[in-house]
C-alpha cells in the first residue's frame, strides 16, 4: 500500500513539474494541456494551437526528471480556423498573380 501510494504521489508531483515548464515557455501560453502519469509514463490530452507548439510540449515534457515515455494525445486547432471562401478566394488570388 505504501509503495502505491508513494508511486501516486510521484506521478502527480511529475505531472505538476510538466505543467510548470509548459507554462514557463511563452509559446505556449495558448496551449490547453493536461498531463496525466502512470510510473513515468505521461500521457498529453489537450489541445494546442499548431503541430509547432504539439512538438514543442512533447519537447519540454521529455526534459523533465522522471519521464520514461510519453503518449502525444494532442489535437491541433487553430485558434481562428478559415472559412471555405477565404481558402477558395485566397487561391484565387494566388492563381491570379502567377
């Protein structure tokens, strides 16, 4: 019961020091993340703004003291997606210029 208890409180006392650097690194403050441990093994939900900044928690995660895996469950979603005429006028103004 002890050693559980004790392996527990290491995997939160982990997930917290994650959180901490995620939050240290200004290119990531938009990022909604949540880690979740299991014996060093980490596991990222969330969701982040671009495939830059998914890599870039993976990146700090993987510096942190303790972590043995990690399992990359981050969705990438743009803070402001683009409509469907923007795309298209946005193409045609590219073919335009060409």
């Amino acid at each position: 019961m002890v050693a559980r208890m004790q392996r527990v409180t290491e995997d939160s006392d982990l997930c917290q020091a994650v959180l901490n650097e995620i939050r240290q690194k200004p290119e990531l403050t938009e990022a909604d993340v949540s880690v979740a441990a299991d014996q060093g093994v980490l596991t990222l939900t969330g969701v982040v703004q671009s495939d830059t900044a998914r890599i870039a928690v993976e990146a700090v995660a993987k510096r942190v003291r303790g972590v043995k895996a990690i399992v990359n469950d981050l969705e990438v979603k743009p803070s402001r997606a683009r409509s469907g005429t923007e795309v298209a006028r946005d193409v045609l103004k590219g073919l335009r210029s060409h």
